[in-house]
C-alpha cells in the first residue's frame, strides 16, 4: 500500500510536530503534511536521528522543512521549540503532539521510576507542548489546532501497561477539557487513537509473540502503517475537520 496523493488539505498552514525523528508516526505526520502543502517545523530529543530525517525530508520539500530539537520534559525546551517556529515562519496554526514513552512492566513490579518516567513524557510532555501552543494561537487570534496522540489502550486494558495506559487516557482527558478551554479562540484540540501501527523501533521492543497476538485482533488482519495514522491527523488538522473539538479517534481496525 501507497500513501494518497497530496491534495493541498494544508497549503498556507505552518505545523509542529514533536519526536518526528526516524520511522514511526510522527515522521510520516510530517510526510504527509509536507505532501498537503504545509510548512513543517519537525522536532525530537534525538538530535542525530533529527538532523537526518530533516535532510531526508528537505531533500523534497526544500525549505519548508525545519527542525529544531526539544526534551517535551523541559518546559523552557518546549517554549524554545514554539518560539524558534514563530520566528521562522512567522506563526503556527498547527500542533501535533506525537511524543510519548511505552515499556511493559506489570504493577507488581514497576517502579516510582518507571511510572514516573512514562508519564512525564507521555502526559506532561502533551501537556506542555498544547500549552504553550494554544497560548501562540491565542495571542495570534487566528484560530489553530492541536492533534494528540493518544492511543486504543486509553479505553482497553493490556498487561503490563499501566503506566502507558493510564497516560494515554490522561492524554484522552486532557484533549477533551483544553478543547473548551480554548472553543471561543476559535482553537480546535482533537487526538487520534491508533491500536497498532508498525514501525522498527516497536518491532524492537516488542516481543514476537505479542505482535502475533495483537495483529491478530485486527479485523484487516495487519497492523497499520504510520502514514496510515498520520492521514486522521492531517484530516483532523485541515479545516475539512472544523466542526470537530474535544474528540478522540479511533485509528483502528481491532476488534474485541
């Protein structure tokens, strides 16, 4: 399978998007919204990886690509990231907040640590990028959106997850009350929900046998790829979404 072609859903829109590095979701988001014609500010913690999917992507798309690196746990590294995007393109309309932190360890082993860890870059991460979005999307009075990336186990339970879990409906509740927090400003905060989208660095940390069990929940009998999650994030970002504020939706094929 092929992603669509681009159809200018994003022409004129400057977007953000945090851990764009290598091959996941976040990568293709910044693909797909190179191909519909928006400008694109990609960032990640990995400066290495960063830098090279910057080349990679601007080898197409020219300068409408950027990066600028940001710890989504730094509160000054993610005013920065706003920052250094206004000052390149002069403002943003979009926020897609990719940036989150899985691992599996069941409750009766998980340390303060682990829990910690995975919900400062999963919920307070998300937390801190919306905010110091929708304050530039309030101050610039043009309206905007925000895209999260939740996740099905948001809703579903799964051993071992916790922690991943937990953040991610914290992610679910968080869309869903900055949604009206911002609804006067003309500000749209959405989250895509995706069960399983494959891509190396999940193959890497991810046992054989779970993959196995988990792709053979999907009713297409495959996990999806990245770019396929990355269309609902387009979609939900492009004013071909502008009735929707406050939803979370499901990228999934999975049934019970």
């Amino acid at each position: 399978m092929k992603p669509p072609a681009g159809h200018s859903l994003l022409d004129g829109k400057v977007v953000v998007i945090t851990a764009a590095a290598g091959t996941g979701i976040g990568s293709a988001a910044a693909r797909r919204c190179l191909e519909e014609g928006a400008e694109v500010v990609i960032s990640d913690q990995h400066a290495r990886r960063l830098g090279e999917t910057r080349d990679e992507l601007a080898a197409a798309h020219g300068d409408r690509v950027r990066s600028l690196p940001c710890d989504v746990t730094d509160e000054s590294a993610v005013n920065a990231l706003i920052d250094g995007a206004v000052a390149a393109y002069g403002r943003i309309d979009v926020l897609i907040n990719n940036a989150g932190l899985g691992g599996t360890s069941s409750v009766l082993e998980m340390t303060d640590e682990q829990w910690l860890r995975v919900l400062d870059v999963t919920l307070n991460g998300t937390f801190r990028c919306t905010r110091a979005a929708l304050r530039q999307m309030v101050a610039q009075g043009r309206g905007g959106a925000v895209v999260n990336n939740a996740s099905v186990l948001g809703w579903r339970a799964q051993p071992g997850q916790a922690h991943y879990a937990a953040a991610k409906a914290g992610v679910m509740a968080l869309t869903r009350c900055a949604a009206l927090d911002v609804a006067e400003h003309g500000i749209r905060v959405n989250a895509v929900a995706p069960s399983l989208a494959m891509h190396p660095f999940l193959a890497k940390v991810t046992s054989e046998e779970l993959l196995a069990e988990l792709v053979g929940r999907e009713a297409f009998g495959r996990s999806a790829e990245p770019w396929e999650v990355a269309n609902v994030m387009v979609f939900l970002a492009s004013d071909y979404a502008s009735y929707l504020t406050g939803e979370v939706i499901s990228v999934s094929s999975q049934h019970p």
